[in-house]
C-alpha cells in the first residue's frame, strides 16, 4: 500500500459523487413521508411502554443513534443489541413496547429470532428496510422504505448512502414525534441538565445577559484609556459603542486596545470610533439563548451586544457566562439556572412569568468618567499576542493585567 502511487485529483472527484449520491438519497425520502410514515408515528405516540430499536452492523449503529435522539427528545427509547438479545437482553421488552428494526436487506439470522419472540408478546414492529418485500416487511405493522438507488461507496460494497437514508429517515421520524408531542426547550432543557445546550436551552437571551453595571458602553468620541477602563470596571472583554442618538454603532474589545498599543504606544488617545469593529453581529432579547450561543461559538464571538428593534442597547451576553451555568436544580417547578453576574446586575422576572424586564437603555450608563482614571499603561509582554493577529470581536486582558472575574475570552 505504502509504495501505490495516490491520484489526489481523482479521489477528490470520488469524494464529491459520493456527497451527491448521499445527497438525492436523501431527497428522495421526501416522496416517501406518506400515510405509513404516519401510522409509524401513531404508534410511538401511542406506545404505552418503551420503544426498543435494534439492527445488525452499520444499520445497529444507526439504530443506537435513534434511540438516543428519542430519548433525549422525549419518547423512552432504547437499543437492543440482536446478538445481545438472544442471550437474555430479550427480557428489556415487554407487552406495550414497540419495536424499530433496522435492517437493509430486510433480514438476518440474529433478526429473525428476534423478530418471532416479539411476534408472539404482541409487539408491533416499525421496519426501517431497503427492500419492501422481505421477510422482515411482511412480519412488520409498518415499512418505511429507506432503499437506495446505489451506495456512494465507489465498490458500491460499503453501507454508505444506505446508512445515510436510514439516519435521516430516523430523525425525520423523531422529528415528527417530537412536534405532535408538543415538546419545548423547557422540555429539552430538563432531559439535558449537563450539557451546554441544555443549560441555555430553557433561557431566552433576557435572561442571561448582563445589564447596567455589568454591560460596558462608550460613547464614540471616548478615548481607548476610558474604554479600557469601562471594559474593566464591568468585568467584561468587551464594551459596545453608541453613536449620538444612543443605538450600537460598533463594538471593541480589549484585545482590540492591546493591538493597537503594539502598534502605537500613544493609541490610549485614540477614539473608539477609530478602532471598534462596525456592525458587530447581535443578539435579540427575545431570542433562544441557545441560538445566540451556537451564533457566538461559530463566529468566535466572546461578547456581543444585545439590541432592540432600534438598535438601541439593552445588555450584553458574554460567552462565558453561558458557558460556566451551573445545572438547573432537580425538580420541574425549580428556577432557570442563572449567569454568575455581578452583584446588583438586573435579572429576568420569572414570578411573574415573563422573560424579561422593561428594555433598558443604556445611553445613561455611557461612561464617560468626570477625570482621566488612574490606569497603568498596558506595556508588551511575552503573552501579547502578534502584531499580525487578526482583530476578533472579543479577545481578553493580560493576565497580568486582568482584574479578578473578568471574562477569559
């Protein structure tokens, strides 16, 4: 293998068909969301008991994808293993539950025990299978096709465009599920108190942001030493900036100040209009945090204003106050998990119900300090980053400058 000469062109073109492949098998499950994709979805929500998915292979593996979507969606699921079944795991089904086999072919040897046993407890049986006719489709209440025109694979061996056909035909399915159930973020939330998403995904953006004290904003005529100051003064790494009539203009962030200062050791004279990034990408109070967070991790972003319908300012939501909520506690009357804000920071209203408090706006909070603050320069050290880095729209202080609890960006 070691000494084959590699042809990188004509992989990359391989590479391609199958994407375009996987691709039309996918569309054309569309055609095939029909009166038995209903009744498939009918069953789970009448289920009484557990739904029990299972599948040999690449169709197994698909099989424990499933299961978990449906799990951690609302519908108690879980993954049979058929060699495991045969072997006691059998006794995880029981009258009441629904079965979901996964099987290209249609049939295998391990299946078909499984099958029988269920069979004879009442089980009904949704079938995920390339072939409509086969002894799996027969013994089934319901048969989704799921078949391919040809796998992506260039031996055309592999499960691949099949694999893909069955995922996507599982979500669909849990996706149906999930909205005829009328499950909610607050839903979602409770089913994922560890993870990131679930922590932010009962919360609307009003309820994390920081507000007041703990929002920076300048004016755009203020000086980079004042903009600094204000960044630290709010335990932030980032200050918005508001033009005269008091709606964001731009924002600029601390590491913005620290490569300007390499470049220009006189640059704390300097306006903020001079150096804060225009258009900033921005946040509605109104919006699912989780929606703010995915928008803020796939841009970089560690701050970024919150604004209203004129663009006025209303808070800030920092990265990492999203990212350092603590669990929910247990219970489904328990109150939303909250930022750690800084004492006095305003929060959303939930006695009442409603998202968050009145609008606030910050044109009051604009610092704008009575004499110049008394704040060291910020010399270069082995830790600046490099002149050529490019400007983020949030970065962090020094450590050796960073004041206790501000935002490591």
């Amino acid at each position: 293998m070691a000494d084959r000469e590699y042809d990188l062109s004509q992989a990359l073109a391989s590479a391609r068909e199958a994407i375009a492949i996987e691709a039309d098998a996918v569309r054309a499950l569309q055609g095939r969301i029909d009166d038995r994709f209903a009744r498939a979805v009918g069953l789970i929500l009448e289920c009484s008991g557990r739904v029990v998915v299972t599948g040999m292979g690449k169709s197994g593996a698909v099989g424990r994808k499933l299961a978990a979507t449906l799990a951690s969606t609302g519908t108690p699921s879980l993954f049979l293993h058929p060699a495991e079944g045969l072997h006691g795991d059998l006794g995880m089904v029981a009258s009441g539950d629904v079965l979901i086999v996964l099987s290209q072919s249609g049939w295998t040897d391990e299946l078909a025990v499984i099958i029988a046993a269920m069979v004879r407890i009442s089980v009904p049986i949704i079938a995920f299978t390339g072939r409509e006719h086969s002894p799996l489709a027969d013994q089934a209440e319901v048969t989704i096709n799921v078949s391919v025109e040809r796998e992506a694979c260039p031996l055309g061996l592999a499960p691949t465009a099949s694999t893909t056909a069955q995922i996507a035909m599982g979500d669909a399915l849990a996706a149906a599920v999930m909205t005829a159930r009328r499950f909610t973020r607050e839903d979602f939330a409770a089913l994922h108190p560890g993870g990131q998403l679930g922590r932010t995904a009962g919360n609307h953006v009003a309820d994390l942001m920081r507000r007041d004290d703990a929002a920076a904003t300048v004016s755009e005529d203020t000086h980079l030493r004042d903009v600094l100051f204000a960044i630290t003064s709010a335990r932030a790494g980032a200050a918005a900036v508001l033009d005269s009539e008091g709606r964001l203009s731009g924002i600029i962030t601390d590491g913005d100040v620290r490569r300007v200062l390499l470049s220009d050791g006189d640059a704390l004279a300097r306006e903020a209009r001079q150096v804060m990034t225009r258009d900033p990408k921005i946040a509605r109070a109104d919006e699912p945090a989780v929606q703010a967070l995915r928008l803020m991790q796939e841009y970089k972003i560690g701050d970024m204003p919150v604004v209203d319908s004129e663009r006025r300012v209303q808070g800030m939501l920092s990265l990492k106050d999203m990212l350092s909520l603590a669990p929910p506690a247990g219970g489904s009357g328990s109150s939303r998990a909250s930022p750690r804000l800084r004492s006095g920071t305003t929060r959303a209203s939930s006695a009442t119900g409603s998202r968050a408090q009145s609008p606030t706006n910050l044109r009051s909070a604009v610092w704008r300090p009575a004499s110049p603050p008394t704040m060291p320069l910020l010399p270069p050290s082995a830790t600046t980053p490099s002149p050529t880095s490019s400007p983020a729209q949030s970065s962090s202080l020094p450590a050796t400058t960073q004041p206790s609890g501000t935002a490591s960006r």
